[in-house]
C-alpha cells in the first residue's frame, strides 16, 4: 500500500497544474524512489517526465509498485480543495479502484478527506536515452516565458540557436519577425537571475512555440529552467525542484 | 512551413 505525506499541498498542486494542459490521463507510478509519471501528448510530439522523489515527502511508505491511473482534470477539482500550506496525505491500497486525498491545515481544526476513482490507463513508456547535449542553457524561468510568449505573437515556430556568444530564439511570421539573443551572464550576487551556457558543439533548431508556452507553465515549480539542446535530438527543457523534477521533451520541427 | 517531428522516431518505446 501507499501513503504519502507532502507537507505543502502546493508541491502537488503546482506539479498538476503545470501539465494538465499538455496530457489529461496518466499513470502515476509510486515504487520507492517516489512518484514518477511520464506521458505525452495525443501528437506524440512532446513528453513530459516528472519526479517526485521520497526524501521531498514527510512520510512515505510503498510496499511495492502501484500505478495509479489518474484524470488530472479530476485530480484537478480535488486539489483545489486543499489550501497550498495545507498538509497532504496521499494512500492507496495494493491495485486500488480510489486514490484517498486527505487535507489538513496548519491550525489542525479542518481535516478534508475525498477519495479520487482510479482509471485503467495502459500507458506505453517510452525509453528516453542518456545524452550528451551540444548545449545546455540555464536561464531565469520568467525570462524564457516572457520570450517564448512575446515571439509565439509573431510565429509558430522559433529558431533556437546556441553558441558560445549566446542563446539566441529568432522567428519569422506574416506581421513581421523577431530575435531575442541572450549573452552569457553569471550574474554572481543572484545566480538564478543569470544566464550560463555549456556549449559542446554549437546547435541550431527549429522548435513548436505553442508547445513551449505551455511548457512555460511549469514556470512557477523553479526560478530557473535549464534548457539542453542537441542538433535532431529532442529538446529538454527542465524545471528542477528541491526534491524533484519535471521535464519536457519536445520533438524538433525538420525545415527544408 | 516546417515539419513537426514526432518523439516516436527518437524515443523507443519500452
């Protein structure tokens, strides 16, 4: 069986809400590394992997695997009834039918409990290589937002281009076109305001601005968003949490 | 107009 305590009801309600726009039914799959889930799109164009990992849960105890098939709609309505400071217990039985929600607050004179109807969701996982990117670009997570909003107005495509000068996401449309370059910046007083960049080799590609904005979502899980790019690989783009992560992969756009 | 790629001629699946 399960049970899960999160101390912050908002580590779960975030995680939902930065990818209930990108999958609707998904697997969370409790084993004792955490909670994982990895799923894709109905295009199969981009995937998303998340992880939380056990040393982020008060208390966390899984006597063996457990898949749980989860609506992240539904899940969705059940989270909102939780206040983010509240504490979050999560259990379920060996192949449950029902997930148990139970909601504490922090004066402990309120205590919501819901059970969640489980789905049957046979999910194919995908294997996800090691890879040795030519690029890895860490940047503020509101700056690659702000960018990825600001050219989706022009294009629905953006050319990504890293070298050891920068990073720069140029695009074309009807109105117009537009390029943003952003130099290496360190930035030592506040590290997660800059902008450093890896270069093995430089890359170049060209990527989906909507699915991008919406991975922008996830904006709220990191301060910082690490950006790893390999010419005709999959682009990754990772918000990393204090005990965890969720990744996204977004299959590049081939031009003439 | 550029061509979408799918994941699926990157990633195998399991």
């Amino acid at each position: 069986m399960l049970e899960a305590r999160l101390e912050q009801s908002s580590v779960l309600k975030k995680v939902v809400d930065a990818i209930k726009d990108l999958v609707q039914d998904c697997n969370f799959d409790c084993n004792d590394s955490g909670i994982q889930l990895q799923a894709m799109d109905n295009s199969h164009v981009a995937l998303v992997a998340m992880h939380l990992k056990t040393e982020g849960f008060a208390l966390y105890r899984c006597d063996r695997n457990i898949a749980l098939g989860i609506n992240l709609v539904s899940l969705q309505k059940v989270l909102r009834a939780a206040q983010n400071e509240d504490v979050m217990t999560l259990k379920a039985e060996d192949s449950p039918d029902a997930l148990s929600l139970v909601f504490e607050n922090s004066e402990n004179d309120r205590i919501s409990e819901y059970d969640l109807k489980l789905m049957d969701i046979d999910q194919e996982h995908l294997g996800i290589p090691e890879t040795e990117y030519g690029a890895t670009v860490k940047m503020p997570s509101a700056e690659f937002q702000r960018i990825c909003r600001d050219l989706s107005l022009l294009s629905e495509s953006v050319a990504i281009e890293a070298t050891k000068e920068g990073i720069k996401f140029s695009c074309t449309g009807d109105i117009g076109k537009g390029a943003v370059t952003l130099r290496q910046n360190p930035n030592v007083e506040k590290p997660e305001l800059g902008t450093t960049i890896e270069l093995q080799e430089p890359v170049a590609l060209t990527f989906s601005l909507k699915y991008l904005v919406n991975f922008c979502k996830a904006s709220g899980l990191s301060n910082t968003v690490t950006i790893s790019l390999s010419n005709e690989v999959p682009l990754l783009i990772e918000y990393e949490m204090e005990h965890g992560y969720v990744r996204f992969y977004l299959a590049p756009k081939i031009g003439d | 107009e550029h061509g979408q790629e799918t994941l699926d001629a990157f990633f195998g699946s399991l």
